[in-house]
C-alpha cells in the first residue's frame, strides 16, 4: 500500500460525500467522457482517432459489436468481389459448402492425399522457382478445375482478399464522424437509419430549464445534475442556489450543508454569499455543528426554518443570529431546546452602545418550544425589539411576565399569537393594549383564563385590529363584540367558537362592521336565524362562515347564499344538503 503525503490526506473526497448524501456523483471529477446530450441520455463513446487509439462504443461485452463488425464485412465483401467472382470460379465452388471450407476435418483417405499433394506442389515449387518460373498453383489460378479443399493452410490469394476486406472496413471506420456513432446504434439490420426524434428538453432555452430547477428541492436539483453536461451546468446555476431546502429525516445534514457550503463558494472560499435562504424542515441529524457552519459560511443569510430540529441548542442558534447580521426571518418551531434567543456573549461583552446589542429579526417563529419561559421571553423582547411577527403557540410555561415584555419593548409587532398559552390571564392580554395602532393581528385561542376585561382593554387601544380568535374563551360575551365593533371598525376576520355570543352581539358586528370576510360561530348556542340572516345582509363581501355545531334551519342557509354570492358556508347540518 502506498502511503498518503501529507498533502494528500486532507484532500476531501467530495464524490464520496456527494454520492452518500445524494446518491450521485459529481460529473466534473469523473474519469470519462460523456457526451453531452440534453435530453439526457448520455453515450461512452471516447474520442475516436484512428492513428492511435481504439473506439469503444458499447459498454459491457463486444458480442454485439462483433456481430456488427462481422456484417459489415460480410456485405462488403460480397459487394466487392461479386464482379469478379467470374474470374475466380473456386468462390462458387467453395462457397456453396461454407465460408472457410478449410476449416472441415476430411477423413483419413482425404488426408494421405492432402499430404501426398501437398510433398507433391512443393517439391514442383520449389524446383520451379529454382530454375526461374512461378509455381504452377500460383500460374493456373484461374483454372476452372483447382480445387483448394487439397490443401490445409488458406490460400495466399485469401490472405490478399482478407487484407483488401480488413482495410475497407476500416476505411469506413475512419470516415466516422463522434455524431455518426448514434446513428450507428440505431442503424436496423437492413441498414436504413430509423428517424431520430429530437427530445423536448433541447427546445427549452436554459432559462426556462433553471426555472424549471427553482421549484425542485435541493436534493432532486443534485441528482438532476448527472442528467448530462448541459443539466450539470444549468444545475449549480447561482441563481438557483440562493436557498436551499432540505426536509428529509434521515440525510446527514451537517455533511450536506458542508459539501454545499464549499462547492457553492466560488471565488470566496470561506464564505458563501450567494445563500439567501436555507430551510431545514425535519431534518432530525442536524446538529449545532452544522448550524455553527451555516453561521460562519452564509453571511448573507436572510430566512431559516429549521423546523422540527430536536438536536440545536441555544449556543449554535446565538452563533446564528450573530454572525448572520442580515437574519430577518427564523423558524425554530418544534425545537424543545430553545428557550432563547439573543447575541453570543463575547459579542455583548463588546458591544456598548444599544443597538449594537440588537438582533434584527422582523418574524419568529417559536411554536411548541416547550422550554421557553418568562425569562427567556423577556430577553427575546429585549434583544429581538424590531420584531413584527411573533408567534408563541402552546409555549405552556409561559405567563403574563413574558407577555408584558413583549408589550414593552416591541413597540412594531403586528401579529402575535398566543394560543393555548393556558397561564395568560386578563392582565397580560391588557398590556398589548400599549401597541395601540400597530397590532393588527391577535389570537388567544384557548386561553380559557382570558375574559371581557382584557379583550375589552385590547378592543379600545388597539382600534386597527384586522383577525381576532378568541375561540375556546368562555368567559367572552356580546359586551367584548359591542366594544370590538365600535372601535375596530376595519375587523375583517373574528372566531368567536365556543364563546358566550348571542344574537345581539352580531347585530352590533352587522351594523359596524361590514368590511367582514371570515366569521366563526362555531358552537355558539346562542345564536339562530336571525342572527346569521343579519350578518348576511349587511356584510355582503362575507367570504367563509362557519356556523358548525349551530341550531340553524334552511332559511338561514338561504338567505347567506342569496347575499353573499361567494360565500364559504361550513356547518354539519343534513338538511343543507
């Protein structure tokens, strides 16, 4: 065995890497030729020089190439001494019992005589060149009664003609262009070239074939790459490769991200810039090793979802969020390890002033973190205030602490939602009422400890609320819809499932809020058909209702379609049918 230089043993086999996270091979670092065919197929044919070096057509065995040689020289060689075949009357002869008679074993009487012939012409040859004269087989070959089945070895004539078959064939051979080979291959026995349907593929300029590409997952991308030559170069597009999706449970993410991170580096070799967006759902392997990769190499990085990732801590997410300064959009829902989100501590050490010790994140992410509680919800307000999507679903521990942070520091946020948050009482939800104009969306769906007093408060500070869900809150009554409707007239979404509402208080949403387009009731006993026949008439834009679970008759489901032409009506009564 040879032993590595040291230069050597830390050359990165990436054909390996590549082939055990996609099942492919990088085409640029193989061996052999293909050649490039758009359509995908791609033909082993080297390239031909008939001076030095041999043409392989087919791989595998040459049975098939032999049988193609062997009719090629059969034809030619009928065509080329069928002419003369007159002069030679041993062809007809010898032809009729088998191309190389010769090679028949006569019996033992035909033997002797063979021998006997054979002592017999040499001894004449010999003698006969001696005293100047050609041998008398060679002189009477043209006669009409020699017979060659005498002699044992082939006739020098034979050696001639096989000489003069050999160079036609090759001949023909050298004429052949590396484009006349697919022609060759499809040529039927009779000769005739079948025709040649071009493939769709080669009438699809590059554009629309990146673009086609742009909507393949990384993974599909890389093995659409060993298509051919012209799909290898369409495949690491840059354009193509400002994000990257992976969502497969068992790929060894952190190799991936690697071999993808260096062969996408270009002229940076440390970093790679053209990375925009990176999505990792599910991707159980991931480790901090491979987001501390993706934090050092994609400075550019603007989105990450690493969904479902149970293997990161908050150390590699700091890293993140450190290092990637242009970072506005993360996604660690499913991640039961983060409980926080903020600068890594060399960074604050350093960083004096306030905004530098800000994160500048518009939109997080951090459903079914079960881990998160009060004091790491209050540093993500802190450190994370230019927030403006923030969503907390079944984050179970935390309290009205974390969201009274939120309600002081994130003076921008938009949308939050809550929902399941089971310890969130009336006192928290009336701190939001401090974003006043800003908040636009806000669920507290399940937050059965929430009652009119804090939707009330949130109801007059924050008058352009768009979506409310109060579902599964009990405790919220027709005085929460009389408040909402006068002072967030712009209301297009409420779900009010499962709450206290009568048909008064959608008589009040009817009159002041006609701009509605989605309404659940889902649940409520306490309306009837003269509620939902209101809310029909004066809000005619209405595009879902959901009146499931709902004491409604046909009338009602009547007088919505006759009003709301493009209404959505979800319900579990039979008789709508």
């Amino acid at each position: 065995m040879c032993s590595q230089t040291p230069r050597e043993k830390h050359v990165t086999d990436w054909n390996g890497v590549m082939q055990d996270l996609f099942g492919i091979l990088d085409p640029s670092e193989t061996t052999e030729n293909t050649y490039e065919s758009s359509s995908g197929f791609a033909s082993d044919v080297a390239s031909y020089n008939p001076s030095s070096c041999k043409m392989s057509t087919f791989k595998g065995d040459n049975s098939s190439l032999s049988s193609t040689d062997q009719r090629l020289s059969d034809s030619s060689f009928d065509r080329q001494f069928s002419d003369s075949s007159t002069d030679r009357p041993y062809l007809h002869k010898r032809l009729g019992e088998g191309k190389f008679p010769w090679a028949y074993t006569p019996g033992a009487k035909i033997a002797q005589q063979n021998k006997a012939n054979r002592d017999r012409t040499v001894n004449n040859s010999t003698s006969a060149v001696q005293n100047g004269h050609a041998p008398k087989y060679i002189e009477q070959k043209n006669s009409p009664h020699l017979d060659y089945s005498h002699f044992e070895n082939p006739h020098p004539e034979y050696h001639h003609l096989e000489s003069q078959k050999m160079n036609h064939i090759s001949s023909k051979f050298s004429q052949l262009d590396l484009q006349d080979t697919e022609k060759l291959m499809l040529t039927s026995s009779k000769g005739k070239a079948r025709h040649i349907r071009p493939s769709p593929f080669d009438l699809l300029t590059d554009d629309v074939i990146v673009n086609i590409f742009s909507n393949l997952p990384t993974d599909q991308i890389c093995k659409c790459s060993r298509v051919c030559q012209r799909w290898y170069r369409l495949a690491w597009d840059p354009w193509l490769w400002k994000r990257i999706v992976i969502n497969d449970e068992t790929l060894d993410t952190d190799k991936a991200m690697k071999y993808l991170t260096k062969r996408l580096s270009y002229n940076t070799p440390t970093v790679c810039v053209i990375v925009e967006r990176i999505i990792l759902t599910g991707c159980e392997r991931l480790t901090d090793k491979g987001l501390r990769l993706i934090a050092k190499r994609c400075p550019e990085l603007r989105h990450l979802e690493i969904q479902g990732c149970s293997n990161i801590s908050n150390n590699a997410l700091f890293e993140v969020v450190s290092y990637c300064v242009n970072l506005e959009y993360l996604d660690v829902s499913g991640c039961p390890c983060i409980t926080c989100i903020r600068l890594t501590d060399s960074i604050l050490m350093q960083a004096s002033a306030h905004h530098l010790r800000q994160v500048y994140l518009r939109h997080l992410d951090m459903t079914d973190c079960y881990a998160l509680e009060n004091d790491g919800l209050t540093a993500i307000a802190t450190y994370c205030s230019q927030l403006q999507f923030l969503y907390l679903r079944r984050c179970v521990r935390i309290g009205d602490a974390g969201v009274q942070a939120i309600a002081n520091n994130c003076y921008c946020l938009k949308e939050l939602s809550i929902s399941d948050c089971k310890k969130i009482t009336d006192y928290g939800i009336s701190e939001l009422a401090k974003l006043k104009d800003s908040l636009r969306y806000l669920s507290v769906a399940k937050c059965d400890k929430v009652s009119d007093v804090g939707i009330i408060q949130v109801a007059r500070g924050c008058r352009k609320l768009r979506y409310l869900n109060v579902r599964g809150c009990e405790a919220v009554s027709d005085d929460s819809l009389d408040t909402l409707a006068r002072n967030c007239s712009r209301l297009k979404s409420l779900d009010v499932g499962k709450c206290d509402i009568t048909d008064e208080g959608l008589f009040l949403l009817a009159q002041h809020c006609q701009q509605l387009k989605k309404l659940s009731v889902k649940s409520c006993d306490g309306i009837t058909d003269r509620g939902v026949m209101t809310i029909a008439y004066y809000c005619r834009g209405l595009q879902q209702l959901i009146i499931q679970e709902c004491h409604l008759s046909v009338n009602a489901y009547r007088t919505v379609k006759k009003y709301c032409k493009h209404c959505l009506i979800e319900h579990t009564n039979p008789a709508f049918y």
